[in-house]
C-alpha cells in the first residue's frame, strides 16, 4: 500500500512539476501545498529535478 501511495504521489509531484515549467513554487501552488513541504516530499520520494 506505501509503495503505490508513494508512486501516486510521485505522479502527481512530477506533473505539477511539469505544469510549472520546473518552477517549485508554482508546482506548490497547482498541489494546493507550500515550496517547503513540496521541497521535502521531493527529497523523500528522490525525484530527480532537471537543471
């Protein structure tokens, strides 16, 4: 059950991320969530982020 609610989650970070052009603070605000807390579940779940 953890590893499919982290892979939904991991989803769900990746196309916000997308969305937002890379830009954390906008992939924070299309999850309705801070940079901060988007900051930690990225480095929880070892989303690689592109330069």
């Amino acid at each position: 059950m953890k590893e499919v609610l982290e892979n939904f989650e991991r989803t769900l970070i990746e196309k916000a991320l997308e969305k937002a052009g890379g830009v954390q603070t906008r992939a924070a605000q299309v999850l309705g969530t801070t940079r901060r807390i988007l900051r930690y579940r990225i480095e929880k779940l070892r989303i690689q982020l592109s330069d």
